[in-house]
C-alpha cells in the first residue's frame, strides 16, 4: 500500500506502518510523480521503515538519478543504467 504524492503522508504513513507490523498488509511505501518533491521524499526515505518509493523517472527525466533520494534509499545509479536493492528499509 502507497501514500500516493504525499498526500498526507504524515497522517497516513503511521498507520500503514501499523497495519504492516499487524500483517494486514505486506508492503508499505511512498510516491510523487514530480522532481520538485524530491527533497521530501528525501526526508521520507531517510526516516527508515519503507519497503518501495515510486518516482518519475524514465530516459526523458533522470533527474532522480543524481537527486538525494538515491544515496538515502541505497539505489546505486550511473550514466546509463540505474540498479536498486531489493528493499528500501534501513
């Protein structure tokens, strides 16, 4: 389950956390679609505890590839090619 472009993502990120630690759900994650948001998916990413984060990027928009939330979720990326760990969590 996502909180799909943060949207209230301080509300609804505990309780997908619980859930999670309850079984009622598998994976718990975030999302935005635009590099203006970055740097909170950044500050999301770097408080631990997230199985995926989903963001814009494609051949047309490497941007995420030298942003901060790469070295704060342990993706690896180099021109050309872009690898991620199985998990995001710390």
């Amino acid at each position: 389950m996502q909180v799909h472009s943060l949207i209230n993502v301080e509300i609804i990120l505990p309780y997908l956390r619980a859930w999670k630690k309850e079984g009622q759900i598998r994976y718990a994650g975030i999302t935005h679609y635009e590099d203006l948001y970055l740097p909170p998916l950044t500050h999301w990413v770097e408080q631990g505890n997230l199985d995926f984060v989903q963001l814009h990027y494609s051949i047309f928009n490497r941007k995420v590839a030298w942003s901060s939330v790469r070295p704060a979720s342990g993706i690896s990326a180099k021109p050309g090619s872009i690898s991620a760990p199985s998990r995001v969590s710390r």
